[in-house]
C-alpha cells in the first residue's frame, strides 16, 4: 500500500473518539433547538389567534332571548306539567318559581384562554326557569322525557344523574369547546322544584356593550302550558 493510499483509508476511517463527539454536538444542538423552535411556534400560534377574528356571529340581545325562550318553552311543553310561568326572578327564596335570562362575557378557546382575557364586546345569553312544589313522581319522569326527547332531536346527553340529592340532565350540541349551546335541568328533592337553565351560544353585541350590560333590564316572554 502506497502512502497515499494509507493516508486516504486514515481520512475515510473517523476514530470512535471523533463519532462519538459529533454525535453528543448534535444531540446537544437538538436538545437547545428543539425547544426554543417550540416556543417560537407557540408564540407565532398565539399571535395569530390574538389576530384572528372569533368568528361568533352579531345577533341583538332582543332576538337571542326570543330564541333561548323558544328553546326553553319545548323543553317546559315535554316536562308536560306547571301552569303558566310568568318572567320574574325568585329571589332568596329557592322554592319560589323563576324565569329570568342572565348574560356574561364570552372567552375565548385554544392558546387565546391562556391570557384568559374576556372577547370584547360578545356575550352569552342564558335562560333560568324553575317550576316550583314538584314531587319526585312528577320530576324524574320528566328528567327521563326531556332526556329521550333531547337525545331525539340531535343533541348530546353529557350526564343524567337518578340519584342524590340533585337529579340533573346535561345536554349539549354543536360542541366547540366552550362555546355550545347548553341545557341543564336538575330536580332538586331537597326543594321540591324543577330548575332549569339554557345557555345559547356565544355572540356579538350589535351596541359593541357585551357581557351582563348587553341585555339591561330585557325580560324572557312567560312560559306556557
């Protein structure tokens, strides 16, 4: 073998001590990069969720109350019993009948909820109605009946609780995250009464106002038999 060629199988041929110190530099340069490319993504994720609009749709106050009622009032014709339920809050007294809407900020989903910073100028519209001096033969029945009837009708049934002291259906559709249109009706044995509360979906106040100020002093129509 000539010098030359000697030299060449030298060159061709890296020592187990070379190998082994580019392995460790690229292991360290991903251990360094890995990371910070995390964060960076992270950070340009979140800037344009921050930039990006939530999409909810305008809707007045007025009319997102129409619909929670109208929502409300299918549900209060399958529970099948209670007379007319005029609007009216129940003040202290959680025997006393109820039907009320109430109003908070939306928030938004994804990387966007880790500020936890309020949408401006959105809300969402809910609908609080109990039925009062209802016994339990009267209020599981029609826990079962709005179950079978909302699980009919499209919508997902989270949780349906027989027993203890709260028997409660929870119902939703068209889930995206926090941001689904709710129902909840529990019969309270305690108190004898039918509580239920329906949360629509999350919108835009057409005043720019939002929150608990977008519906003032806005009445749901009573309930009917």
């Amino acid at each position: 073998m000539t010098n030359d060629e000697l030299m060449d199988d030298v060159t061709e041929t890296p020592s187990p001590l070379r190998s082994a110190v580019r392995v460790t530099f690229f292991v360290v340069l991903a251990a360094v990069a890995l990371p910070v490319l995390l964060v960076v993504g992270l950070i340009v994720a979140y800037a344009v969720e921050r930039g990006t609009d939530e999409g909810y749709p305008t809707v007045a106050p007025e009319v997102m109350v129409e619909r929670a009622a109208a929502r409300t009032q299918e549900l209060y014709d399958v529970v099948g019993f209670g007379g007319t339920l005029p609007p009216g809050p129940g003040g202290d007294d959680l025997h006393a009948a109820e039907n009320t809407v109430s109003a908070e900020t939306c928030y938004p989903t994804g990387l966007e909820s880790i500020a936890d910073e309020p949408v401006e100028g959105s809300y969402r519209l809910g609908h609080n109605w109990r039925i009062a001096d209802v016994s339990e033969q009267e209020g599981m029945p029609a826990l079962r009946r709005l179950r079978d009837h909302v699980e009919k009708a499209g919508w997902d049934v989270t949780s349906f609780d027989e027993s203890g002291d709260a028997r409660t259906l929870r119902a939703e559709r068209d889930a995206d995250d926090r941001d689904s249109e709710r129902i909840v009706v529990t019969w309270w044995s305690h108190w004898r009464t039918l509580d239920g509360f329906t949360a629509m979906s999350c919108a835009y106040d057409p005043a720019g106002v939002g929150g608990k100020k977008a519906i003032g002093h806005l009445e749901p129509p009573a309930l009917r038999p």
